[in-house]
C-alpha cells in the first residue's frame, strides 16, 4: 500500500470517529383550527421542511405526532402542552426539541409562525422567532420559502 494511501485510509478513519450528528426532534402544533377538520397541507409543509433541512444539515431527525388545537394559548402554555414530549424526545437521546406553532385562526395558511428551540441538556430555550404567514403563487414557492425559512434554525443549533 503506497504512503498517500495509507495515510487516505488513517485520516478516513479519524473522520468517521471523529464525526457526531445532533439529534433534533420536531414538534409542530397547530391552532385555531377545528378538531374534526382534515390535516392541512400546509402543516405538513412546514413539517416536511423541517425534516428536509435538518437532515441535509446532518442531524439525526425525529418528530412527536402533529397536536391540533381550537385556541391561541400563550407561549407558556406551549412549553407546559410541549413538556411531556420535550421529557420523551429527552429519553430517547434528542440533543434539540423544536416547537413549531402555526397559527391558523380558521384560515388556510397560517398568519403566523412560532419557533422555539431548546436544547435537552440542560433543558434551556436557545432561540425563539415570529414570523408572518405569507401567501404562495405555487406549491414549489412555497416549499422553497419553507426551506429558506428553516435553515434559519440551523445555526442556533450549535450555540449552546
């Protein structure tokens, strides 16, 4: 074996070693909409966003079922309706626990979106964003935002 690769193989090894994903488990709730309605495309948008980017980005990915409510409740509501899930994604070795909170109030596309972003352990909120629903031309305008929008996120991962 020539000494170029030799020393390939060795550093291939140190690489793969050396290489760790973050575990991020995903949380999107939805409000202001009915309980009897079907699922909305756009939650599974958002929802298909998330898995999309963060696995491109290297992280392990993982969600807690879509949670559906009739009401606005407050940001402390979130994190206590949110505890329970953030303590199993804890138990099953999550690294980051993201809730998504899309704010529809009866209409198709939600008017607003949350993020809050935690880090397991310690169990400690790192980022919290608000933004603006918008209206899309077309699906893949839609998804393309959607994305653009997400990997936002990605670089709060690594402030712990």
């Amino acid at each position: 074996m020539s000494k170029k690769r030799a020393s390939a193989l060795l550093l291939g090894i140190f690489l793969v070693l050396n290489a760790e994903a973050s575990m991020v488990s995903f949380y999107v709730i939805e409000t202001g909409l009915s309980q009897e309605g079907p699922r909305n495309v756009h939650s599974e948008r958002w929802e298909n966003a998330l898995f999309e980017v963060f696995f491109d980005a290297g992280a392990i990915v993982s969600n807690t079922p879509m949670l559906r409510l009739d009401f606005l409740p407050s940001r402390d509501e979130i994190e206590d309706i949110a505890s329970k899930d953030m303590d199993e994604a804890e138990s099953t070795g999550s690294d980051y626990f993201i809730i998504t909170q899309l704010n529809y109030s009866g209409a198709a596309a939600p008017y607003e979106i949350w993020f809050i972003v935690f880090t397991i352990s310690p169990n400690k909120k790192i980022y919290e964003q608000k933004i603006n629903g918008k209206t899309y031309i077309s699906v893949k305008d839609e998804n393309d935002d959607l994305k653009k929008i997400v990997k936002g996120l990605v670089p709060h991962l690594n402030k712990r």
